[in-house]
C-alpha cells in the first residue's frame, strides 16, 4: 500500500515507517523536519504541520492509508497548544482523508483518555473516557479520538484507534531522557511503596501493532471505529524497571521516596504557584505525574489480540538489552 505517516520523524513515527518500507510499502512522511533514515530507506517526505489544512490535504493525496502519529505530548503548557496540534490537526487528518478518498486511518492514541487518577488494574476498552483530565494533553487527545472513531464509516474512510502506553525503546526522546535527567540531577523520587504495576509498550511492538490494525482494517472489519490498547502482555513494576533502566546508563538506584498523597499535594501546591506567577517551564511535580509514578495503570490486550492478531514481537528482556545501545 501506499501509506501516509505524519509525525513520521518522532520517535514511534519513525518505527513505523521504518516497518513499512522494510516490507515494502511506498511510504510519505508529514512532518516538520527531514531525518537522515529518509533518504536511506527511500522515502517521501512532505514537510509541514498538522495545523496546516492545505498541506495536510497535498500530503494524503493518493494515499491508501494514513498513520496519524504527529501530536505535542506533555504534562504542563497551554491548552490552545495541545488543542491546535492534538485535536485540531486530527481533525484537519480527518477532513483531508475523506477529501481525498483515503480509505484507511489509524490514529495513536493514549490510555491516558481514560485515565482518572485511579488506579486502572488490567482495565479493558470497556472503560469510558474519563470526566476529568488532570493535564490537557489526554484531554485534547480524548477529543481527537472521540472524533475520529465517529468518523468511522463516512466518506468511505474506516478508522481505528491504538493506545499504546509508555512507549519506550532506542532513540527515546521523551520518558527515558526525562528520567535520567532527572536522576542526574538528584530530583527523582520514588513516589509511594514502589509496587505499583504499569503497562509498558516496546516501540517495535507498538509500531508492529498499528500495520497489523492497518492491514486488517475495512469497513466490515471488527477493527472498524474501535479503540484497543497495546502494551506487553504482564505489567512490570515501575520502579523496578526505573532502577534497571538507572543502572544501564551507570547511576545509582532511587533512594530517596515520597509518599503517593505526599507528591499529590506538592504537585497541586506546584501547579498552583507556577498559574499564579506565570512560571516559565514545568513544575517539577504534578498531580498527573504524582498518580502516574505512584499508582498503578495496566491494560489488557485480549481484544488486539483478538480482533488483528496482535502480539508483541520483541521480549522485555530482549527489549532492555536493545536499549542499552543508548548508553553505550
């Protein structure tokens, strides 16, 4: 197929691409910036911003299927910034897709449109979009979901959510970098008794998971306007992982805790100050960060597994060995 990936340069975009031109696929990359691989692996780019109406409609024409990676993470920042990048530029995907006659779409979306603040113990797709979001990043996510699963079906275009969560992996730019720096700096903690379980998805699995979604995608499929997590299949315990992951790149192991309730009252202190006084940066503490570290977050994958055979197809293990090329 000829397929379409935007944010194609970021961290699981690049995954993607790679697995579909490595099998074969004509591959277009939509984003702001080229990446050397391009030009190795042969591929298309189209530089421009989700935000961009016309440029997003020039980049899907002739497409067969569109990967919408691109997207501003982040726990802190303005909303019109999340909504422009997050919600709008999905809905500017949408309108284009269906302008273009494009039949496919799958959209990376988070477990994090789910999440409450709760913990979520092998939680299924049968949890509702959560009522409220402590950062807008799951918020504007939620939308752009919400939006392109009721797009299902219309103008031809059959679409399909995947939620991978806590994406990590070789050339990690974002959860691997944050908490090394952080423990470089002497400001990590281990947030409540450090048994709390979590979900994790290895990048190669994760971007396996979308061209297993794309390939058994159409308008009767069972993939058709729904949403699926994706992750490994047992949870791991994040400060353990945490502490491995430290002794790869040569540091200590957390010594230093605070408690669960603790980091979510200095968080929502935090998060007060830096509103008042109109702080530049983030706040070193948060009350969605405090949730993430200290509670516990997993998912089942029965129904990937189910509906497009999906499965990991890189071990933990095999998945930490890989990723000590980063600091070696």
């Amino acid at each position: 197929m000829k397929a379409l990936v935007t944010g194609g340069g970021g961290f699981l975009g690049l995954y993607i691409t790679e697995q579909l031109a490595e099998r074969g696929d004509q591959v277009r990359v939509f984003c702001r910036s080229h990446h050397p691989r391009f030009d190795k692996l042969n591929i298309e780019w189209h530089q421009g911003d989700v935000r961009d109406s016309e440029a997003v409609h020039a980049a899907c024409h002739g497409i067969d299927a569109v990967f919408h990676v691109a997207a501003v993470p982040g726990i802190w920042g303005p909303l019109k910034h999340f909504y422009d990048i997050n919600t709008q530029g999905t809905l500017n995907i949408i309108e284009a897709c269906q302008r273009q006659h494009v039949p496919k779409l799958v959209f990376t979306s988070t477990p994090s449109v789910v999440y409450d603040g709760s913990d979520h113990e092998n939680a299924d797709e049968t949890r509702p979009y959560a009522n409220t979001f402590l950062c807008h990043y799951p918020f504007t996510k939620m939308l752009a979901e919400h939006a392109v699963l009721d797009e299902n079906g219309k103008d031809g275009l059959s679409t399909v959510a995947l939620r991978p969560h806590l994406i990590w992996g070789p050339r990690d730019t974002q959860l691997v970098p944050r908490l090394i720096q952080r423990a470089k700096s002497g400001r990590l903690r281990r947030v409540g008794d450090g048994n709390n379980l979590i979900s994790m998805a290895y990048v190669e699995n994760a971007a396996h998971a979308h061209l297993l979604a794309a390939d058994a995608l159409s308008p009767s499929s069972p993939l058709a306007g729904q949403a699926y997590f994706i992750n490994e299949r047992e949870p791991v315990r994040l400060w353990q992982w945490i502490d491995e992951l430290l002794q790869l790149a040569g540091l200590p192991p957390v010594k230093k805790s605070i408690s669960w309730k603790a980091a979510w009252r200095v968080g929502a202190t935090l998060e007060a100050v830096y509103r008042l006084l109109r702080l530049s940066g983030e706040p070193p503490m948060t009350r969605f960060l405090a949730s993430q570290l200290g509670g516990s977050h997993y998912y089942s994958i029965e129904k990937a597994q189910r509906d497009f055979g999906y499965e990991p197809i890189v071990s933990f293990e095999e998945g930490m060995r890989r990723l000590q090329s980063d600091f070696t």
